[in-house]
C-alpha cells in the first residue's frame, strides 16, 4: 500500500491527495468542489468536534441552530461584509421545477421564483445578528454565548479536499456583549481555546497573532488567529477569532438598555473553525507510508492483529484478546480486533499503518506460550515485545508518549523553519529556498503589503501577540518600522 503514495520530495500536492484518498478520510462528489466526508474521516471530525464542544460548553457556551438560506437584503446591510464574501455565495432564485414538456427531464420553474432571492449560507453573522434584536433589550439580556454547528457554502472556484471545497463543516460562535472590552476579552478566550486544542490534541504547535487590516475578516474590527505550519513550509490558517465591535448591531439596529436606562449599541464577536483542521492535521504529521495521527483524535487508538494458522490457535488467541480488549476499554481506549481471515498480517499491518493508527499490536500462538505480545508504533516505526501482564496500562501511557512525540517533532521543524531577516534579498531567498515563517520588519501600509504578495505570493500570517518592539526598516520600502511581522506562502 506504501508504494501507492506518491512521496513528499516527488510531489507534495499529490502525496496529499493520495493520503486522503487512500487512507480513508474522504472522496471526490458528483457535485464539483464538494467531497464526500467517508467514516473514518468523518470518526476523526467527530473526535474533534466533541472535544471542541466541551471545551466550548466548559467557557460558557451553549450551542444553537439558524436557517441555512440567507435573506439576500441581509447581506447588504453591512458594507465591508457583502464586499467580502459577495464573490463566494451561492444564490436560490426559484423555489420549484416542473417536468420539461419538450421531454428534456426537469427544468426550473419560471412561474416560481422567489421575491427575494436567497443566500446559502457564506457565514452566519447577518441572519443571527437579525435574531438576536428580537433577543436582547436590556444588560440583563447579555452576554449571549452561542456556538452552532453546521455546514456552509462558498463557492470556490480551486478547490482542494478538506482545505478548500465549496461547501464544508465547521462551528460558529456567536456572542453579544454590553461592553468592549467583554467582547475583546471573548475574542481572545476563544482564540486561546482554539490554540490549546491544536496544540493539546491535534498535537500541532501554533502561533497566536492579529491579522492585518487586509487579511480581516469582512466585517471585523479585529480577527486575532492561529498559524501552523506544514510540511512543506507553508502556513495553514487554523482557526480565526474576530472582534466585531458594533459592526453588525448597527446594521440590524440592536440595541439594549444599559444600568443607567440608556440605549447602547451590543458588542460581538464571531469565532470558528473547520473541517480544513484535518488537511492540517494531515500535512503538518504524516509521512510517505501513509497517516500520521495523534492518539487524542484517532478514531482508532490501537489495533489488534492476531497471527494464527488454523482455528485452534486463533481461538486461543482470541480468548487472550477478548481479556485485553476489555483491559483498553475500561481505560477508555478506542481499540479494533481485526480477526478477518481473508487478507493476510502483512496486509493488515501495511493498512493500519496508511490510516495512522498509533499502535499495533500483533499476536501470535509464541507470543500467548511467552506471555507477551508484538507493540508497533506508528510514529517511529518502533517494535517490541512487552508482557501482557499490565498491557493496559503500558498502551496508556504509550499513547500519551506518543502524542507528545508527535507534537515535538512538528514544534521542533516549526522553530526551525521561523527566519529572522533583514533585508529584501534574504527576505526572496529564504521563501524561496526555505520557506516557514519569515520574520520581517514591514512598513504598516496596505500598499507595501500588497506589493510584497504581488512580487513573492508571500502573505502577512499574522502579527503575534507576543511581539516585542523593535526599531528597523521595512524590507522592501526602507522606512521605519517599530515591530517584525510574519510572512509566509500559505494555504
């Protein structure tokens, strides 16, 4: 099965896509620039999913569900918004088809269209922000926090399963605030969330920072993110964070009474991530036999595999099994018994190994008359042979070393693959030869930064909150700058 991915060095694109493909996760639609999310993909979304929800209910938050179709005239209401994402919707003009009476099938009805067309929903800012004057008269009435879980639909035009497709699944957090400083300190609680998740199981490091004027998100005062790195130097944006000061309560005029009975305009902020995480989780960790997945996320944590020539030994082994399969579970262990006897161990080991299960262990009539049994791990390749006397606890505390390797090894190429330079020609060299995150001084002006992706494609990926200042110049105009910033080709 290895020798069907195409390696990293010999095409990055296509060992992406053949480890989507192959390793189960997803598969191409009959509808362009959509996929379709397969079990074993959709198992790792649900993994994340649910610790994301708690996590999100542990802060506060309650989760809620708003129309799919969006009133066209919404979209109008906040100028900076609709510019953003009028190139990406999706519209419903007609609400009926009848059977073409020239016998071409069906055809759409002209007698039925729609008074006022309707978007599929981009974003749900507008259609929750119209809800939520219905919602909040007075401080009493705040804060509002609520998270919906849902798909979308921006219609893209290059697409790319998990990191780009037309209609994907993610989460949306909605929240009205009677002050500020509230929602600022909401927009960065999130973001914390966020990066504590990426970090803690998705095993991923990232760097917390601000996006620029330019690369806010449509309709926000501030967007606060994370940025990953991959594999092959680029950044992946995983997760955005925005405050959206008053923004949006103006547009749909929603306003509470305050403490002293005056009317004031609520504070937001909207905050989500998606199913582009998995194509994150993917690059940043795998390799050319296949997934890489960390064991807090893995649909499954262990399998098992036993090695037998005729029913005999394998119902002994299965009777050992069934004992240790009990042992895992009560520790919460997600564990598989593979006992199929139509494809041989070597198959089944190549199989597990593509799909990034974190542990194999194998079994065998020797082993049961030893009392041990064979440990594979999937993120060294490393073997041994370890008693089943307390085997529970020793996969226990391997999966938890496992996923600290995993991490490690991304922290450490991520570290490494942060430049810090000077000067306009160390500035071209590095992207070109090296990639990662540059760090560079940069004017502040939206003009330079749209110069420097015009002539390199290299975006601003964010300016970290924990920036210190720093006298320089910017790389490509000379003048004054008063902090370093970081650049990077990005997904």
């Amino acid at each position: 099965m290895a020798e069907a991915i195409t390696s990293r060095e010999q095409d990055y694109s296509q060992w992406y896509n053949d480890l989507i493909l192959k390793g189960g996760l997803a598969d191409y639609s009959a509808v362009r620039g959509c996929m379709v999310i397969k079990p074993y993909g959709f198992a790792l979304w649900e993994n994340m999913r649910d610790q994301l929800d708690k996590m999100f209910k542990e802060t506060g938050h309650v989760n809620a569900y708003f129309p799919l179709f969006i009133p066209k005239s919404f979209l109008s209401r906040e100028a900076d918004h609709v510019e953003g994402f009028a190139k990406e919707c999706a519209v419903v003009t007609h609400y009926r088809l009848k059977n073409d009476p020239n016998g071409g099938g069906v055809v759409v009805d002209p007698e039925a269209k729609l008074e006022e067309e309707l978007i599929v929903r981009p974003t749900s800012e507008t259609i929750i922000w119209n809800t939520y004057k219905d919602w909040i008269q007075s401080y009493r009435d705040l804060p509002i926090l609520v998270n919906q879980w849902a798909n979308v639909v921006r219609w893209e035009m290059r697409t790319r399963l998990f990191l780009r497709t037309a209609e994907f699944l993610w989460q949306e957090g909605h929240t009205a605030h009677a002050t500020a400083d509230e929602a600022v300190v909401e927009t960065r609680k999130m973001l914390d969330v966020y990066a504590k998740f990426a970090e803690e199981w998705m095993a991923v490091p990232v760097i917390k920072g601000v996006k620029t004027a330019n690369e806010r998100f449509a309709g926000a005062v501030d967007t606060y993110c994370i940025e990953a790195l991959m594999q092959d130097g680029k950044a992946l944006q995983a997760g955005t964070s925005h405050f959206l000061g008053q923004n949006f309560a103006k547009a749909f005029d929603v306003k509470f009474s305050d403490k002293e009975n005056k009317l004031e305009y609520v504070w937001a902020t909207s905050w989500g991530v998606s199913t582009r995480l998995i194509g994150g989780l993917v690059m940043a960790h795998s390799d050319d036999q296949g997934l890489i997945l960390p064991p807090k996320i893995a649909p499954l944590q262990v399998v098992i595999v036993p090695i037998f020539k005729n029913d005999v030994e394998k119902g002994m082994i299965d009777n050992k099994v069934t004992e240790i399969i009990q042992k895992l579970k009560d520790l919460g262990i997600r564990v598989k018994y593979d006992d199929q006897d139509n494809v041989r161990p070597g198959w089944k080991f190549a199989e597990y190994e593509l799909k990034g299960v974190p542990v194999r262990m194998a079994i065998g009539p020797r082993d049961l008359s030893n009392n041990v049994v064979e440990v594979a791990r999937r993120d060294t390749k490393q073997k041994q042979s370890v008693s089943m006397d307390g085997i529970a606890f020793y996969i226990q505390t391997l999966l938890d070393e496992i996923q600290l390797n995993i991490f490690e090894k991304a922290r450490i190429y991520r570290d490494e693959h942060i430049t810090r330079v000077n000067t306009w020609d160390e500035f071209v060299e590095t992207l070109e030869n090296k990639g990662g995150f540059v760090s560079a001084h940069w004017d502040g002006t939206a003009e330079t930064e749209d110069e420097i992706k015009a002539k390199t494609k290299a975006t601003i990926r964010c300016i970290p909150l924990d920036n210190e200042e720093e006298d320089g110049v910017c790389i490509l105009t000379g003048k004054p700058s008063k902090q370093r910033v970081l650049f990077a080709l990005a997904y």
